[in-house]
C-alpha cells in the first residue's frame, strides 16, 4: 500500500449539516437516541459468528451448536454497541465538523455524554452475561479481545495508518472465531486467513470511499486519512482481494473429503463474482457507508445470497 505522510489540513468548520436532522418530541428523543447510537445498520456484521459452524456443517447437527452461536450472536451485538457509544463520545467534537456524522445523537445533544456512557456499560455487563451461557472459555476470550481493542482503537490507535486497518478488520476475525468456539467448531487456519483478508478488504474499501466522498476534507474528520492515497488503497485492495481468492481455493482444495472439496471450489464463481462487483462499486465512491454496498445494491446481495445457497445445498445433499 502507498502511503504517504503530508502536512495535515486544519479542521473545517462546516456551518450546517447537509441532511436537517427530525425534530421529535422531547419525549421519544432519549430512545431513538440510544437506539441510534446503537447502530442497528451494524448489526448484521455480527452475523459472522455462524461462518464458522455453519462451513464446518456444525449447525447441521443439532440445536446446541445453534443455540451457542446464537448466543455468541447477541454477546458480540452488545459488545459492539458499548464500543459504538464509547467511540461516539470521543469523537463527539470531531463528529460535529462532518457532514453527515454531526447528526448522530451525541454529537448533536440529543444523548448526553454521561448517559452514553453508563449505557455502553450495560451493555458490556450484557455481553459478559451471555458469555456464561457459552460451553468453554473461548467465546469469552474472543468478546473481550473484541472490546478491548475496539476501546484501544477508538482511543489514539485510530489516528495510526494501517494499525487502524489492522485494528477494524480484527473485530470481525474475532466475531468469526468467537462462534467457532460457541458452537465448538475448531477452525482451520485457511479459514481465519480468508476471514482475516475478507474484513481487511471491506475497511480498505471503506476508507477508499471516505477519502474519495470527503475531499480535502477528509483528513479533518478521520486524521489516519491523510497518510493515505486514493490510487493505494484501490491497489491494495485489489491484492488484498486476489490473496483471498488464493486462500478461498486453498482452504477448498484442503478438506479431506474430495466432493466436499469439489463443492466448495465451486462455491469460488460466485464469490469472485462478487467481489469484481464490489470492487467496481467502490471505484464509483460517493459513500461513506461501506455497508450500502454490500446489502443494498441488488446484484450484490444477488450474488452474496447465491454464494451462501450454494454453500447451504452443498450441506444436504453431501452424500
């Protein structure tokens, strides 16, 4: 990845915000309050707890492995939550300059800092509840790596290019092997390593559009931004996805069962397929919401369900 170190612009004052916030009643503004900060848009990130069961045929074989990741599921949906209200306390001022973050609710006064605060830690009281009901000690390794990195990022580690990178992309490493160890499902080391490449190429993809969709000013609202260039991140990427075509193969090629193996490479056409869409989509820019892409562009979703169709039909009718 070229990375480059230039002079950092200063903070651009920004006089209004580009979409007018709701005006609620007073009454209904403390909960949809927290229910934004909450970001439920996020939440099916935390779907990655089933790739793990549900590629080893885990969930195939009974409802303990289900009812395991399931509650890896809800642990790593109110971790995620506590460190959306961490971060948004943080960055409250800084959010105040964007276009379009100024509207969340701590940074335009509708949920106050204190309040914020004392929800992120119900909801890490939440997670450590749900861990209980989790066999072993693995799924709650993985949630509190999850929150403690995430707390480390949203501190100081966010303004390091590449760490922060780094950082992102191992929240949704650890979501993946949080569900493998809930529904006890040891997973293979091409498995992490497509898992790993797959998140690395979302964030990478996600700080393409930020930078394209802010301009100059880009670097006033995320300070990582300026140690970055357009042309590398789209190379960086692009190599990033390539890896994980290799990896997706190797991972394949390398189980033991040869239809399984066969069924699996077959599962690669529309994965790449894809990920050609994705990558055309993040050269248009014009978003800062990565997530749009991936759920919202219909021949996208059209392709992602018929990767996971494949996988499902692999599963029963393996002979």
């Amino acid at each position: 990845m070229s990375i480059q170190q230039p002079a950092r612009p200063a903070p651009t004052a920004i006089s209004a915000p580009l979409i007018a916030a709701p005006d609620r009643p007073s009454w209904v503004r403390l909960p949809v309050a927290v229910v934004l900060t909450a970001r439920p848009r996020q939440w099916p990130k935390n779907l990655l707890v089933f790739a793990a069961p549900l590629t080893g045929s885990a969930l195939g074989r009974g409802s303990r492995a289900l009812g395991g990741v399931t509650v890896a599921f809800i642990a790593f949906t109110l971790a995620s939550c506590a460190v959306y209200f961490v971060n948004d306390v943080l960055d409250a001022e800084r959010d105040r300059r964007h276009p379009r973050k100024c509207l969340r609710p701590i940074a335009s006064g509708d949920l106050r800092e204190n309040h914020a605060l004392a929800v992120a830690a119900l909801c890490v009281a939440g997670a450590a509840t749900a861990v209980v009901f989790s066999p072993g000690l693995g799924l709650s390794w993985a949630v509190a790596a999850y929150l403690v990195l995430s707390f480390l990022y949203c501190g100081r580690l966010k303004h390091l290019a590449v760490v922060e990178l780094l950082l992102v992309a191992s929240g949704f490493v650890l979501r993946a092997l949080g569900g493998a160890a809930a529904a006890q499902v040891p997973p293979s080391g091409w498995f992490v390593l497509v898992c790993s490449l797959g998140a690395l190429l979302v964030v990478i993809a996600k700080r393409y559009t930020e930078i394209t969709s802010l301009g100059g000013a880009s670097a006033a609202h995320r300070p990582s931004l300026s140690h970055y260039t357009p042309r590398g991140l789209r190379l960086a990427q692009r190599l990033t996805a390539a890896t994980m075509v290799a990896a997706y193969c190797a991972w394949a090629a390398t189980e033991p069962d040869t239809w399984t193996a066969q069924w699996h490479l077959a599962t690669l056409l529309p994965l790449v397929a894809a990920l050609v869409r994705f990558d055309r989509l993040t050269a248009a820019g014009g978003t800062g919401h990565i997530e749009d892409l991936l759920i919202r562009d219909v021949p996208m979703l059209c392709l992602e369900l018929t990767w996971l169709l494949l996988f499902v039909v692999g599963l029963a009718i393996h002979p």
